[in-house]
C-alpha cells in the first residue's frame, strides 16, 4: 500500500511542476541572454574570489581585486 501513496505522491508533483512552467511567462531572447550573462559573471565572480583565497604575492591579490571590482560592476550594470 505505501508505494501506491508514493507514486501519487510522485504524480502529483510531477503534475504541479508542469503547472508552474506553463504558468510562467515565455522569456524573450534579450531576458535569456541577460541571465546567461549574469551566470557566467556570477561564476567568473565565484571563481575570482577563490583565487584570491589562495594568492600570495601582494599584486597578484591586487589584481584580482581589480578584476573582482570590475565582474561586480558588470553585475550591477545588468
């Protein structure tokens, strides 16, 4: 008797999950390649950060905080 509960439960999400994704509206090609913009920023960000985790030298840290103020101000431009 559980797994009868568990496929319903299953289908049910499934069922919810295709409601919200016609419920959204369809995002225009300028939308789509702001977001893919704003991830490859987001990961160039993630990335930079963790470099500059593990730097030594002092104007190797420097420039990655020029680089990592120059990702930030690209985001805040999106």
């Amino acid at each position: 008797m559980a797994r009868g509960f568990e496929s319903k439960s299953v289908e049910s999400q499934q069922e919810e999950a295709q409601r919200r994704k016609t419920l959204k509206p369809a995002m225009t090609m300028e939308e789509k390649d702001r977001e893919a913009r704003r991830a490859g920023l987001e990961l160039a960000l993630a990335q930079t950060q963790a470099e500059m985790g593990a730097a030594c030298r002092p104007a190797h840290r420097d420039m990655l905080k020029l680089r990592l103020e120059a990702i930030q101000a690209q985001i805040r431009n999106l």
